[in-house]
C-alpha cells in the first residue's frame, strides 16, 4: 500500500472496487482525516474521460450541502487520479439496509435527507446519475441519523460504454426507462432511482424490477410494472407510502414527483400518517378431526349406495366415497369437503352428465382420482366446473364434448390437475377465469380444441410437465393481463401458434420444448413478455419466437432450430434479448429486427441457416457481443436502410456469402471484431453505403468489398475509426 498520495498521508485501506480503491487519509497541512478515491488507470480511461471527471468534480466541489458528502480536491499522482473528499464515519445505506439497526422510520428519514441534498445538486444542473443506497452514507450527529449523497459526477465516469460490458452506465436496478431509450440521464432519472431505493425500504431489500440476468432487469424496467406490494406490506405501510413509491417509479418523468424536494415533503407527509403495526391475529389451532367414513357407492352387493348423488347427500364432511366400476349417469354439485375416488383403472369408473357439467365444484376442499369424467356430447358447457376450493384431481381422464373440460368460474377456484388427459373437442381443455389459479403437473392435453390452456386477465396457469399436442388452434392462450409458467413441458403440432400472449400478458418456460406448430412457436403482442429458459423452438411454419407492439422477449440457453420460417423475431418498438442461445437449421432469417425494435444478443451461436443469419431491416437495432455467426447459407449479417448493428468481440466465419452486407442508409459498427473464411468476403457494401465503423483490434481478414454503380465489385481498403 502506498503511504502517500499526492499530499494526502495514507492511513488505511477502507474499500476496494472494479475501478480502484478508497482510502483513509490525512490532509498534512489542515491535520483533518479525508476520504481519497483512487480511479485505477485503464484504456477506457481516456484523455476525454479524465477531462469529464476533472470538470465533474469541479461541478460537485462547487456543491456545499449538509446532505451531500464534501469535496476537497482532486488530482493525480504517477498516473493515479484521485478525488478527496470529506471522510464519513459510519456506513452505506445498502449496508445500513442489511443490518436491521436502523428502522423503517429512521430509513425513511435517511431517505429524504437523501433527496434534499439530490435537490440541492439538481438546481445547480449536476445530475448524480448512479443513485443507489451504496451512494448514500449514513451517520449519526449525536442521536439523530443523517444522510449524505457521494460520487456525483464519479459515476459518470467509473463505467464505460456498452462495448465494455454490455450495459449503460449506472446500475442496472436503478435506471429510468427514458435513459434505457435515450442514454440521457435527467434530474427525472435520480428521481426513479430514489423510487428504487424507497422501494428497497418499503420492502426490506427486495427490488422492484427484477431478473435472471441484467438485460433482463432492464428489459422488466422498460417494459413491467413495479412489482406489487403483498397484502401484509400494505397493511403496515398504509396507502401513503406505497403511493410515494409508485409514483416515483411512473414509467413517464412526468409522471413522477416535479422534483426531489417534493419527493422529500411526500415521504415526510406520508411518514407523519403513520406506519401501522401488527398484522393478521393468530389463528386458533383446529381441532384434530376425527377418521373420516368412507362410503362405497356401486350397482352390486358390495355397493352402500346406489348413485353418487344418495352418497353425496349421506356423506359427512371428510368422507371418503369409493366408486366401483360402472357408468354413473349423474349431474353432481359437490358443495361438501370429501374425496371421491375411482376402484381400478379410471376408464372402468365412468360419470357421465345427460346434460350439463359431469361436476360443479363449490367446498373448501375436493379430492378427485381415479375417474372418468363425461360431459354432454352435444354441451358446449364444461366437463367441471370449479367455483371455489383447493380441488385436487389426479388420475382422471376428461372426455371433452364441444365445450371446455376444467371451467374455472370463481375467483376462489384454486385447483390442481396430477396426471390427467383431457381429450376430445371444442372450445379449450382448461378456462381459468380472471384472477383464478390452476397447477397442471405432468397432464395430457390432446384433441381438436381450439385452444389448449386459456387464461383470462388476472389469470395464473402453472403447467409442470404436461404435454399439450395437436390442438385445433393454439396450445397456450394468454389473454390480457394473464401469467403462465412452464416447466419441463412440451407444446407441439398446433395448427395454429404454440403459445400466444397477449396485451400485459406474461409466460415463464423453463425446460419446455414448443414445436411443429403451424404458425408461430412463442408470439408475444402488445407489451406482452416472454421469458425463455433452456427452451427448444423448433418446426414452426412462421417462426421459433416473434415479439411486437412493444413486447419483450428474453431468451436464455434456448435452442431455436429448424423452423420453416424466421428463427427469432421482433418488431414495433419490442425489445428481445438472447443470452447463450443457439439458432440454427432455420429456413429464413435465423433473426430479425424490423420496425423500431431492438435485439440484444450476447453469447450465442448462430450458424448452418438456410439464409441470413442476422437481419436488422428498417429502423431495427442490433446489438452482438461475443456472438459466433458461422456457416450461413447467405450473408452472415445483413443490415437494410435505416437499420442499424453494433459487433462487440463477434466472430464471422465460414459464411457460404459474404460475413456482413451493408445497405444504403444503413449503420454497422465493428469493435475487436474476427471476420475470416467467408465465401464470398468479409463484407459487401451496396452502391452508396457507408464505410462501416471499425474500432479497437478487428481482424478483417476477408476483403471488404463494394458493388459499383454498374453492378461490378471492387476491393476497398477499411478504415479504422476511434
């Protein structure tokens, strides 16, 4: 460790980060302890980044303000730059967060302090643009706790740009939606990472916008709602807090608070309503229930009743009926807690209705197995109908007429499918209702309907393990508002789409493969999101995953191979990213970004297409970063007017054409870059076409070319830009 830096005598180490180190210091001339920032020296800290820190730190010097942490000097010493400042004793927020020595209150308080000083440094035009609680230091003057904002202007500076490491600057839990569209940070901005850390505050940590990975957390930032509050936070915040939070987390800056030290009065104002205490009362235990009595229901001997219908009205709460083999011509409402249970293969315990759903399910609590369930032919009405309870149904085979086979009606409804197949036609084998839940594990859908799970608004379907195959139209329909998760499932031969999402609806895949449909494999629409986690898309007659009207896709480990139409695909401002995907085998483009979209791919494999391998056509924004594109039948990237690509650390090879073809009105920008072994060329440029942009060690090692005028094709010589 050095004893001394610049003037200052070091102490002791206090931290150490990416971009250097922090220091307890002391000022030799005053005798006072200073905090020294070290910026460790770097190729990305250039002559114009040290330029911008220096005048930065001047901005933020200039700033004096019981709420923002001082600055003394800054300089630099044998290549270290270096910024002083005043040293605080004590800790940052995001520890202060951890450790639960400070309450709710106390954090609140901290946070206005916060915003006080963010104002007090918005009205000289310095924005802080790196606002999280690891940038506000907590301390006490004698009891009371205060707050102090550091790094301004620092922030700017201590991350590059997106070719470093794929990310704007900042953090990426805390950036405003207008910086992820624009890169512009504004006072508005700060004002949504505050919204992120009261957030944090209201909820002990958890964040508002989250994911598997950064760009998906930018992706929910554009795109999600913050995540709801639970009952029991809103019980003890009361409105006022929550609503502080969610408006300094609107999507649009206008819609947030005009500026901080409004924010600051509304947590106060919110504060002095009061956090309530307490929660749900305990319950009281229940008494142990005593050995339920089963009662056998059968047309021989062996049978007490006749018909489950004399069962049912005999039978107590708990019971258990037994079912021999038979065919039960029977409409029933259950309205009881009880189990009813098939003898032997479910296919010999038949309930057949002459007219209406085979069941209406309407207890606390249902046990179904071992049954065959029959609706009316001719019913368009479901097979079973549940209004309320925690209805189990395991080993049943559904027989589905023209109507749905599970109806769920009532908001109450919570059942769980084990093990059973539904078959036949109509309108869906599963209807949630809005605001219903149904689990499905490892059941069969298959037949002619016209949908194989549909989730109203408000609707959750979580499906583990089931097959749902051949359906007439589409294999899951999410409508409006509606959640799907999908484990380990398998949505294949549709004659339409394998899963369709509609406006703020939301899909989760995990493990699922969803092949051979006749349309589009995942079709997300109007700010619909999919996300996709070690998936297969394969066999599509139009696409493997298409994004549009401001939806968002992300894609994880996914394999998207061998589609009749497009790989991947969006458009109409959506915003789709891929992480260590492979797209190969696909007869058109394997992606494509069109129409104001952006596709964010980083580690993935795109090769052995019948035709381009990467499309970004009108207004459509690329961005690569240690992709391979390889073995292509035509053109490794193709870039149409008004589109635009930016290459990070790509490998561009073994291409049946040329590795990039750059159009008109088109932009192309390659940085530490490998083209080789592409048959045709490295990269072919139209007429008018502009040069690409080459930055850092690009190895071109295919010409660059030009088509003339008169359609000939010369060798042209790149330029490498800075």
């Amino acid at each position: 460790m050095r004893e001394r830096i610049g003037k200052f005598e070091i102490v002791k180490l206090l931290g150490s980060g990416s971009m250097g180190e922090v220091f307890l210091a002391r000022d030799p001339v005053l005798g006072r302890q200073v905090a020294v920032k070290t910026i460790r020296p770097n190729a990305h800290f250039t002559a114009e980044a040290q330029a911008r820190f220096e005048r930065e730190a001047r901005a933020a010097g200039a700033m004096n303000h019981p709420n923002i942490v001082t600055i003394f000097d800054f300089g630099e010493d044998e290549g270290t730059h270096y910024l002083v400042m005043e040293y605080v004793e004590g800790e940052d927020l995001a520890a202060a967060l951890r450790g639960g020595d400070y309450g709710t209150e106390e954090l609140l308080e901290l946070l206005a302090q916060a915003c006080e000083g963010l104002a007090f440094a918005h009205e000289r035009g310095v924005v802080h643009r790196d606002i999280k609680p690891a940038n506000i230091l907590v301390t006490r003057l004698g009891r009371r706790p205060v707050a102090k904002l550091m790094d301004f202007g620092v922030a700017h500076v201590e991350t590059s740009e997106l070719t470093q490491a794929g990310n704007w600057m900042g953090t990426a839990n805390y950036m405003a939606p207008e910086y992820l569209e624009s890169g512009r940070a504004q006072p508005a901005s700060d004002l949504f990472a505050m919204g992120v850390v009261l957030y944090e505050i209201l909820t002990g940590g958890r964040k508002p916008f989250s994911g598997d990975s950064p760009m998906s957390v930018l992706a929910a930032i554009l795109r999600m709602e913050p995540a709801p509050f639970t009952a029991e936070e809103q019980a003890a915040l009361g409105p006022g807090l929550v609503a502080v939070a969610l408006r300094a987390l609107a999507k649009d800056p206008a819609d947030r608070f005009a500026n901080a030290d409004e924010m600051a009065a509304a947590v106060r104002e919110a504060m002095a309503g009061g956090i309530r205490r307490g929660g749900a009362p305990a319950r009281a235990a229940a008494p142990a229930p005593s050995e339920p009595r089963t009662l056998v229901v059968g047309r021989s001997g062996k049978g007490q009743c006749m018909s489950l219908r004399v069962a049912l009205r005999q039978a107590e709460p708990g019971a258990r009926i037994l079912v021999l083999p038979g065919v039960y011509r029977e409409a029933l409402v259950v309205d009881k807690d009880v189990a009813i249970q098939g003898q032997g293969d479910a296919s010999e315990v038949v309930i057949e209705s002459p007219k209406g759903p085979a069941l209406v399910l309407d207890a606390g609590q249902v046990s179904l197995a071992g049954l065959t369930l029959q609706g009316a032919q001719d019913d368009p009405g479901p097979v079973v109908t549940v209004v309320r309870g925690r209805v189990q149904m395991e080993d049943c085979d559904l027989d589905v007429g023209a109507g749905v086979g599970v109806l769920l009606s009532g908001t109450a409804a919570d059942p769980v499918l084990r093990k059973c197949a539904l078959r036949g036609r109509g309108e869906a084998a599963v209807a949630a209702a809005p605001k219903t839940v149904v689990r499905m594990e490892d059941c069969l859908v298959s037949g002619d309907f016209r949908c194989g799970v549909r989730a109203a608004s408000g609707a959750r379907v979580l499906l583990k393990g089931c097959r749902v195959r051949n359906t007439e139209g589409t294999g899951i329909h999410l409508l409006p508002g509606a959640q799907a998760s999908l484990e380990g499932c398998l949505v294949s031969g549709q004659r339409a789409g394998g899963v369709e999402i509609e406006a703020e609806a939301r899909a989760e895949l995990t493990g699922t493969r969803v092949l051979d449909s006749g349309s589009i494999g995942v079709l997300a629409l109007e700010r619909g999101t999919a996300v996709l986690d070690d998936c297969e898309l394969g066999g599509h007659a139009l696409g493997g995953a298409h994004g549009a009207d401001g939806a968002s896709v992300q894609m994880r480990r996914c394999r998207v191979q061998g589609n009749l139409g497009l790989g991947v695909s969006i458009m109409d401002q959506g915003l789709m990213t891929l992480e260590a995907c492979e797209l190969s085998a696909n007869q058109e483009p394997a992606a494509l970004v069109h129409h104001g979209a952006t596709m964010q791919m980083k580690g993935c494999k795109i090769y052995d297409n019948r035709a381009f391998g990467v499309v970004c056509a009108w207004r459509g924004r690329g961005v690569l970063e240690a992709c391979e594109i390889f073995g292509n039948a035509l053109t490794g990237a193709k870039v149409e007017p008004g589109g635009s690509l930016l290459l990070v650390r790509c490998d561009l090879r073994d291409g049946k054409d040329t590795g990039i073809l750059l159009l008109e009105d088109a932009e192309v920008t390659l940085e530490e870059c490998v083209v080789h072994r592409n048959a045709r060329g490295g990269i072919l440029l139209a007429k008018d076409a502009s040069d690409p942009v080459l930055r850092g060690g690009n190895r071109l090692q295919d010409d660059l070319l030009r088509r003339t005028a008169g359609g000939d094709t010369i060798k042209v010589t790149p330029v490498k830009r800075a």
